[in-house]
C-alpha cells in the first residue's frame, strides 16, 4: 500500500494478521469472532484510516449498511435536549469503524411516524433501526416486526417484542436522588415527571414514589413533555402551592435548569430554601451557580451498545436483553439540608 492509495481490507488482514473473511466478520459485527480478535481488528482499520466501499458492500450483499433512528418528538425538545446528541454520537463511534450510516428522521408519532418507518424499508435506505422513547402498548413493535428489518428497543417494551433491548435502569438513579435528599432531612419532595406515555417517564415517576412511601416522605408528581418550558411550568405550580415542597427531584437537566431560574427569579437562594437534583448530568449542569446535583447516565456509551446490538442483529443474532451499568448519583451544590422550620411531614 502506497502513502497515496486507500487502504484496503487486505491491507487490514496482513497488518492484523488474520483473514479477509475474519476482517470482514468483524467489522459488520457477525457472530464468530472472538472479542479480543475484534477489537484488535477495528484498532487496525481505525489506525490505518480504512473505509469500506459502501456502494461496493451494499450492491455485493443487497444490503443498505445504514440503521435508522426515528424519534418521535418535537424538533423542538430533540434540539434543547442533551440526551440525544451524546447518544448519536456513541451510534456514531461504532458506524464509523463498521462502514454504516445512520439515518436520522424526526416524526410525530402516529400516522406520519408508521409513514416514515415504512418508507424507510420500501425504499431498501436502512437494515434496521433503533426505537427510542418506548410508550405504553407501543405500536412500532409490531409494525417493524411486520416490515421485517432488524431492531434494538432502548428499554424493555410492555407488550412482547422479538427484538433485542439494551436498557438502563432509570429507576435506580431517581431511589439515588431521593434518599440523597431524605438523608439531608427533607420529609416534603416532589417530582417533575416526564410524560405518562413514555415507558422511562413513567418508571421514573413510580420509583419515584416507591422511594419516597419507602421513607415516610411526603410526595407529589406533576407531569411535563421534558421541554424546559414544561419544566418551568410545573415549577411554578409546586412553589405556587399553600405549603410547597423543600426539594424537587426533576426528570431531565432541562427541567431541572429552568427550575432554578424560576426559583431564583422568585427571590428564593438554591439551596438553602430549596433543593433541586436533575437526570442526565449534562454539562451545562456542572457550570451554573449553584452546580447541580444529578443523576449521571452515560449516554453516549448506550448509543454504541445499541449500535453493537443492531449490528449484532443484522446479522442474524438472536435477541437478547442486555443491561447497560446502573446510573449514578453526582452530588454538587444545589442540594443542601432544609432551613430550619420549613419541614411540614
């Protein structure tokens, strides 16, 4: 290989030392290759800057080499919400060394969503896809079975699904927000929930309340569509309350930021007059005054273990559940211990 001419998939072979078949096996994420062997292969491809062909791949095995993601909400609330770009780009950290693309599409759910999942396949763009945001009794478990492409679900469905699902266990980081705050003293807490349809919005609000009944705390829960704005709204509503709570456990980082501006325009100093704690740890979290307590989950290594699943099924793998590392509680600032003689249970 000269330093002007594209390496190729036999030039990754002699440098790894294995095979073209083992070569190609590894980088589309097929069954029978060892994981040591793997990585040392795709450590070989990345270091020597190969690419594969992708017109060449798709017109040799009829396949796209490209996986979908259909997110089923606002263009609005996709942009202004950290998960999503930290998740890509984990997609992307995998797509990049396999030779796949990922095509992205924002849909109302409904009837322009199942339009788009259909001409997705109709038109031979992906191999599979990835579905986010699972909602109760969700349709597109069966409308992508019946379309007949692979899929991974972030989360486990609530109607039986044929799919592999790679999962995080939500719950587990809002018990972490809770009992940080009880063990602070709080006794009156409330949630700012995401939407009761979404699966992981509504797991969040039960443990939520499972945490709160387990310590004698007093609890309410106000549902939101995770927008900031929502997220202000129903701040408003807590504080606006005869006795309002002394700490608010909030659903995503979004809500939990415009809480605290809608706290502090009030005239009220975090977190001596009230506590707050977010999910997501985004960054921008780690620079306001105060820095905000959150629950940290790592969303850019859920993207690549979804991307690892997909690959894995489009292959034929059978379908796995695969759970991803508990989440964790990242204590900064903005909780502190009630002031005295606000505690009301």
């Amino acid at each position: 290989m000269t330093n002007d001419t594209r390496p190729t998939i036999a030039d990754v072979a002699r440098r790894a030392g294995v095979s073209k078949g083992l070569v190609s096996f590894a980088l589309n994420g097929r069954a029978g290759v060892a994981a040591e062997t793997r990585d040392r292969i795709l450590a070989v491809a990345a270091d020597m800057g190969f690419s594969p062909s992708l017109r060449a791949r798709s017109l040799s095995v009829g396949r796209a080499f490209a996986c979908g993601l259909v997110i089923g909400r606002s263009p609005d609330v996709i942009a202004a919400d950290p998960f999503f770009p930290s998740f890509i780009a984990g997609v992307e950290d995998e797509f990049s060394i396999s030779g796949q693309v990922l095509v992205l599409a924002a849909a109302t759910p409904g009837r322009h969503e199942e339009d788009t999942y259909r001409g997705l396949v109709a038109d031979r763009r992906v191999d599979g896809v990835i579905l986010s945001d699972l909602r109760a009794d969700d349709p597109r478990i069966a409308l992508v079975a019946e379309l007949g492409i692979a899929a991974v679900t972030l989360g486990v469905p609530d109607v039986a699904s044929p799919f592999t699902s790679v999962s995080v266990d939500d719950g587990a980081g809002i018990r972490l927000a809770v009992d940080h705050l009880a063990d602070l003293g709080h006794t009156d807490i409330a949630h700012v929930a995401g939407p009761a349809g979404m699966l992981h919005g509504r797991s969040r609000a039960d443990a939520f309340e499972r945490a709160a009944a387990a310590r004698g705390i007093r609890s309410r829960v106000v549902a939101t569509d995770f927008s900031a704005a929502d997220g202000a709204r129903a701040t408003d509503a807590l504080l606006d309350a005869d006795i309002p709570p002394t700490a608010i456990v909030y659903s995503n980082d979004n809500m939990a930021i415009a809480g605290l501006g809608r706290a502090q325009r009030r005239g009220l100093i975090v977190p001596r007059d009230l506590s707050l704690t977010g999910f997501d740890d985004a960054e921008i979290g780690r620079h306001l005054f105060p820095a905000l307590t959150s629950v940290a989950t790592d969303a850019r290594g859920w993207g690549a273990a979804a991307a690892r699943a997909l690959l894995a099924a489009t292959t034929g793998a059978p379908a796995e559940a695969r759970m991803l590392p508990d989440p964790r509680l990242i204590v900064r600032a903005s909780t502190a211990a009630p002031r005295a003689g606000t505690q009301t249970a």
